[in-house]
C-alpha cells in the first residue's frame, strides 16, 4: 500500500454534484497510458448520517423490508460523493463515465442502525491490465464506536477494445455462472426492471450516468436503450432473498454480466449450497444471466 497522494478530508459530504460536470465533461483517457499508473487516492468523511426519508425512499426502489438498519447496499449510496471526488481527481486519468461495473464485495460486520453516526473512508490505487481492459479497485469503509463495520470493494474496469481470442474468452467470462448441484432445490422470483428504474435510482444515488437515465443517453455509449444500474440489480436481487441469508455478519459477492435494459422481466433463481445462498439473476427466458453472486456467514 502506497503512501497518499491526494487525501480528501470532509467533515461532512459534499453534494455528489458538485463533481457532475467534471465527471461527465472532463478530458480523461479511455485506459491508463503506457508508462503511467494511478497514485493511491483517498479520502474521508467525519460525520455521516443517513436521512430517513432518503432510506425510505432507497427501500421502495428496491424493495428491503424495512428492519430498523440501513439496507446492506445502502451505505455505497451514501459514500458516492467520496467515490465521485476521488475518481474525477486528475490523478485518476480515465474516464469515470467510461467505467463498467464488474464486481462488487461487502462484508458486512454489524448492522448500521438508520439513525447511526458514521465515519467514511474510501481509496483507489493502481490497476489491474487484463485481457478485458483496466480494472481498478475501489475500497469503502463505514466505521461505527466500535471500528469498521462495513467494508466494501468494488472492481470497476476500463475495457479495452479487443477481438479475436480475447475477445472470445471475454464473452465466455461473462456467460459462465455457478449452477446448482443436480438435485439441489432452487426457488426463483420474478424482478421487474420499470422504464422508470433507471431515473429513480439515479436521482437517488447520485449516479447520473446518461446509460441509466433514458434510451437516447444510452445510445451515446453504444446502447440501444437505458440500462438498469449494476447496485440497482445487485440491491433488488438481495433484497429478494430469504431474510436468513443476509444475517450479519456476513459476506456478499457480486459479478456483473450481461446489461439489464429497461423495461424488462427478469427471474433471480437462489438456492443454499456448502452454507452460502448462492444466486443468479437472468432473462425472463431463463437464459442469460445478468449478474450472479452469492452470501455466506462471514
């Protein structure tokens, strides 16, 4: 772990906003140049509190019950402005707009209770150059009196255009899901992805990315129509599990694969297998999958 280039220090969050327009006009590099790394970037916030409003409105959209603590994801909403501050910093030369959503770990020690004081750290350092692009790793810790209570890392990855045999074993990287033992009982749930998803997660995390918000962003970066956020997924489809399988403390892992597009019915299969709920969320048809992960007690 490298010494701290740039260390932010709040005492109270900014307004994700303030780094928007950096984030989404801003000259940055499609991947990190040759002969250049990312320094370690870091930064925290002495004083954070969820709003009860705002935790009210998170559960609607994605549907947790409502236990008295904060949502196990929802404390990734809450540490946005750190993220974006730390990811528009021109230390940090790639394009956030341009990064995909490829993975995320939590590791949730204690519950977090909705009317808690926080403390919020969250750094990025160096990179990753694999067959797919850049992956960089981005680290987020919630601390209560007692010391770190909720740990998060997120993969996010700068891809690179490739064809050929990398190509190949990229798409075979994204269809490859585990898959229940024969004779292993699974239940499913339908998930329905609304047109409107996008634009009400969006508004609520902060996460304003053109993809989400509407089908003629979407086409800016390729896509035929909006795409659903990757922690809207990942939230929805734990909030749809048997409440046993998020009982802290406990440990979360994501993949994410093939974009959700809106509007669309999706189906989250689950089953238990060696004492983890294991999880996979794909298309109506069952087919395709669109993010797969799993818990266990941690």
């Amino acid at each position: 772990m490298g010494r701290a280039v740039v260390n932010y220090r709040f005492q109270r969050l900014p307004s994700v906003f303030r780094y928007f327009a950096r984030a989404v006009f801003g000259k940055r590099e499609a991947l990190v140049p040759e002969g250049r790394s990312v320094p370690r970037l870091q930064g925290s916030a002495e004083e954070v509190r969820a709003r009860r409003n705002h935790v009210a409105r998170y559960r609607r959209v994605c549907r947790f019950a409502d236990d008295g603590a904060l949502p196990i994801t929802y404390p990734h909403v809450l540490a946005m402005p750190l993220h974006f501050a730390l990811l528009t910093h021109p230390l940090f030369v790639v394009r956030l707009m341009g990064l995909i959503h490829v993975a995320n770990e939590i590791h949730q020690i204690r519950p977090l209770p909705v009317n808690g004081d926080f403390r919020l750290r969250s750094w990025v350092e160096d990179f990753r150059d694999g067959d797919r692009g850049h992956e960089f790793e981005l680290f987020t810790e919630f601390e209560d009196g007692a010391g770190t209570a909720w740990h998060e890392k997120s993969t996010l990855l700068a891809r690179r255009a490739v064809s050929g045999g990398r190509a190949a074993r990229s798409v075979r990287q994204t269809l490859r899901y585990e898959r229940p033992e024969e004779g292993t009982a699974s239940a499913s749930v339908d998930i329905v992805a609304s047109r409107s998803i996008g634009r009400r997660y969006g508004w609520l995390s902060g996460d304003l990315n053109p993809i989400h918000l509407g089908d003629h962003g979407a086409r800016w970066f390729g896509f035929d129509s909006a795409v659903a956020h990757g922690m809207w997924s990942m939230a929805r489809s734990l909030a749809a599990l048997d409440p046993g399988a998020l009982v802290t403390p406990v440990r979360v892992h994501v993949d994410f694969k093939l974009p959700l597009f809106l509007p669309s019915m999706a189906r989250l299969e689950h089953w238990t297998h060696a004492g983890r709920t294991v999880f996979v969320l794909k298309d109506s048809e069952g087919q395709r999958p669109h993010l797969a992960g799993s818990t266990r007690p941690g």
